[in-house]
C-alpha cells in the first residue's frame, strides 16, 4: 500500500513549521514519528495534499528539567522517554505505561507529542499523562497557550491542538518518590489494550497519603478515577478492593468483539485493585 | 520529486524520489536490497526491520524523504568481509528458521535487542522480538539463537 502523492515540507524550527501551516491552510497534515500517520495514509484514509515533517526540528526533542516540573518535548521519542533517568525518576508512571506501548520498533520511532495528539482511546500515553496533571503546551498563529490534561482530550481522535497549531512540550508535574504501576490487559502480546489502569501513589508509614488513576479504553477519552483516588486515601494493602469497586463509575467504555462494556467495567475493578498494590510496591 | 542521500550499508547513495515513496520500496527499487521484505504491509510483522541510525524501525512505517541525511543498515550490511554477522551465524547453527521469510527482520531486531540489552533473559528475549511474527518455527530456535549470541559474547567480554 503506497499513500497518495504529496508535497514534502521539513522545516527546522518550530516558527517556519507555523508559517508553512498558515500557508498549507487546510490541506496539510503534520508528520510525527509517523505510526499512525503513515498507516494512516497508506490505506487513503486520509490523503493530504502536504505533510509537514516534524523531525528536523531538534528543539522539540529531549527532556528538561524544570525545576518543580519536567518538560519534555512533543518530539521524543517513546524509547527515549522510557530510558530517561528524569522521567524515571519523577514521572515513573509515564514510563511504566509508554513501555508497553507496540514493539521496540515502533518505539524507537513514534513520539510522545503524537501519540497524545493522536489521540486514540486505546493509546496508552493518555492515561498516565492525564493522572500525573500534565500540561501541554500548544503553539498556534495566535502564540502560545497552555492546556491542562484534563481540557486536552475532547473525543476520540479530537484534542484541544486545532489545525494550524502545533503541541510543542509535554510538562509533567515532579512526583518523585511516588510507586507507579500500569496495568495492561490484551490477550496476545503486541496488542492494544482492551483496558488499562494507570496508577500512581504517595505511600506515607503503610497507607496510602494520595492516588491517582487513570483508565484507557473506558471511553472515548482516557478518564480519571477520581472516585477511587478519594476512597484510596488512607487504606492499606489490605483494604484496597473496597476502594477501587468504584473505577468504573462514571465511565461510557467500548463493547467490541474483545469484550462488551459490561466485562471492560468489570475488568477497570480488577486491574485498578492489581495495578494500586504493584504501585504501593514501587 | 524530492532529492535525497542516504548512506545504505555503508555507501553514500544520492537520488530523486517521491515524497510518498517507503523507505522499504527505497531500499529494494532504488537501492537494490532486496534482503529486506515486505510481510504484511500494515506496520505489524517485522520482517522490513532494518537499523536507522544504529536503531531498529520498520521500514514499511518510514517515508524515505525522512531518512534523508541518515544511516540504513540493511541484512545485506550485516556481514563483514565475507563473514556472517554472530546473529546469522547463530540462526544457521541452532535451525532459526523455516522459510526463512521473517528472517532478515528477525535478524535484525534481535542485534537491537542485544544492543540494548547484552545479557537478556529468556523472557527478555521473547518481548523484545513482540514486534516480529513468525508464521513456522514457533519462536523456539529464534530464542535458541539469540541466548546462544547473547552466552558467547558475554563469555568473550568476561575473558578479556
Ligand atoms: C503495529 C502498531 C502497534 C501499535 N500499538 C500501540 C499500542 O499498543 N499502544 C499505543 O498507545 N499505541 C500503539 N500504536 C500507535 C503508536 O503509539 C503511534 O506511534 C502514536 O500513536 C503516534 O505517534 P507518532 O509520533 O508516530 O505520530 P504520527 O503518526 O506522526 O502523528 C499522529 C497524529 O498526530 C498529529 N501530530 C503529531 N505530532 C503533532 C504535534 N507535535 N503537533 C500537532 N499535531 C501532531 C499528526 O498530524 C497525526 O494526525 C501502534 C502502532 C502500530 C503501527
Ligand atoms: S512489512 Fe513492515 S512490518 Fe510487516
Ligand atoms: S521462518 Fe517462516 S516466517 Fe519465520
């Protein structure tokens, strides 16, 4: 399968690929690291007339320090934000979740800043983001705004990035110290979740101090649990089915030939319960 | 069309292409190295892994507009004067493959893998080939030959 024809723009910073944007109007897609882009236009789903490559642009990629926060480019890859010892360090959970993601082919090549724009129920990127209260930054012809993770998903496939406008960073809230755990279900290796829990905990003299938790695949966005991430304050090891019975409340999730929407709220319990104890383990 | 130069095996090549063109088209139409192949077309089989830049991709999931400016190893490239690579090597010994078809790709994504990881356990090995399918041998000898890779270079390493 071959995409249909288009121009090729490679800008190489982020003001010449707003100007190219500007220009292109609506008949320009951005290219990332391409995963779901280049599926994308190989089955002519889509058939823009220009793509505008991202990767020239060496700005976008790495990850800083920002003092209470870590910025991490929209560029990055996934096998760079696993390997970071920054993110390891004060955002565990991100990395948790983003080494679950596909295969280390995919990896090294799909980036951070496009998974999220992409935006895909059942992408794991959305969930932890959302859980650790991210905040993105989006350019656009107007300058510069930011966006909390909890505005940033608007439906499937639809983020608050609008055409034109381009997510440059990724700043995650330090939580150093804190256990993390993604728990992933899908029958066969190298799937996409059915559901998965995104967890991350402060654990203060053997209970819980605070949680929190998001869900992929529990709706047309990745969602928090808020509910459970009250009930969870203060329990134990012992006591943490009572407080996570609750995970699927407030969710609208999938029925697909994986599973009705019955069995995925079911499963939301189950693995909140598992992914809950790994992260007070570490 | 769009001019581009990609060093492919260790040699500069220079040519005109379509920005739609895949990088794996590239390397077998343009450039000629036809070890590498097209299994499944959709980004999910593996077998069009070749290293850009030192890091394993799917080369059915790259345009070869971005490759320009970088470096493609192919299967092709792994040899060196007329040796096998220790990766073919070890596929050859321990019966790695059946038709053979998953071969160059399996091949490789397990370099990366040892790359990455020089001492991986069975398990390891087996999550780090997820991205690489197999329709013949059930994976078993695949394993086989990466353990035996991984064994023989960490006993070179712990004899120097
Ligand atoms: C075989 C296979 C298995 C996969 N399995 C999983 C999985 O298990 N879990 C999972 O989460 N994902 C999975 N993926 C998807 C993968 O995570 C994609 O890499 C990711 O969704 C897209 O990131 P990218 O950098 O490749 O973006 P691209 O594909 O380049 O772009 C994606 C979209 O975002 C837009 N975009 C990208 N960057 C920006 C930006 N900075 N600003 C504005 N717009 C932008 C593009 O225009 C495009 O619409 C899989 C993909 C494949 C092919
Ligand atoms: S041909 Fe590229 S992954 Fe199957
Ligand atoms: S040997 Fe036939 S597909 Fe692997």
């Amino acid at each position: 399968m071959i995409p249909a024809s288009f121009d090729y723009l490679a800008p190489t910073s982020v003001e010449e690929a707003l100007s190219v944007l500007a220009e292109a109007g609506d008949d320009a897609k951005v290219l990332a690291g391409g995963q779901s882009l280049l599926p994308i236009l190989r089955m002519r789903l889509n058939a823009p007339e220009k793509v505008v490559d991202l990767g020239r642009i060496e700005a976008l990629r790495g990850v800083r320090d920002g003092g209470d926060h870590l910025a991490i480019g929209a560029m990055t890859p996934y096998s760079d934000v696993v390997a970071n010892d920054l993110v390891r360090e004060h955002a565990g959970l991100l990395a948790r979740a983003v080494e679950t993601v596909a295969d280390p082919q995919i990896r090294h090549r799909g980036t951070l800043g496009g998974a999220l724009v992409h935006a895909d129920p059942a992408g794991d990127v959305g969930a932890p983001v959302l859980a650790l209260d991210a905040t993105m930054v989006v350019v656009g012809p107007g300058g510069e705004r930011t966006v909390p993770a909890t505005e940033f998903f608007h439906d499937l496939f639809e983020t608050a990035v609008g055409d034109g406008e381009l997510l440059t960073e990724i700043r995650i809230p330090k939580h150093t110290g804190w256990g993390s755990a993604y728990e992933k279900f899908v029958r066969v290796s190298h799937q996409w979740s059915i559901v998965a829990v995104a967890a991350t905990v402060r654990v203060e003299g053997g209970s819980i101090a605070e949680a929190r938790v998001g869900l992929t695949n529990m709706g047309n966005t990745p969602l928090r649990a808020t509910a459970v991430e009250q009930a969870l304050v203060g329990s134990s090891a012992s006591g943490l089915a009572d407080a996570c019975a609750a995970a699927a409340e407030g969710t609208n999730p999938p029925s697909d030939l994986n599973g009705d929407a019955d069995y995925r709220r079911h499963l939301a319990t189950v693995l909140t319960r598992r992914a809950v104890q790994k992260a007070m383990e570490g | 069309m769009t001019r581009i130069t990609v060093t492919v095996d260790g040699v500069s090549c220079t040519d005109e292409v379509e920005p739609r063109m895949l990088l794996v088209h590239y390397l077998r139409e343009v450039v000629g190295k036809v070890g590498t192949v097209v299994g499944c077309d959709t980004s999910n089989c593996g077998a069009c892994t070749v290293h850009l830049d030192g890091r394993s991709v799917k080369s059915c999931n790259v345009l070869a507009v971005q490759a320009d400016g970088h470096e493609v190893t192919t299967i092709e490239g792994l040899a060196t004067n007329g040796e096998l690579h220790p990766m073919q090597a070890a596929f050859h010994e321990n019966h790695a493959l059946q038709c053979g078809y998953c071969t160059p790709g399996m091949i490789m994504q397990a370099v990366d893998l040892l790359k990455e990881n020089p001492n991986p356990s069975e398990e390891e090995i087996r999550v780090g080939l997820e991205g690489n399918l197999c329709r013949c041998t059930g994976y078993h000898n695949i394993v086989k030959a990466v353990a035996a890779v991984a064994a023989s270079s960490s006993s070179e390493r712990s004899s120097v």
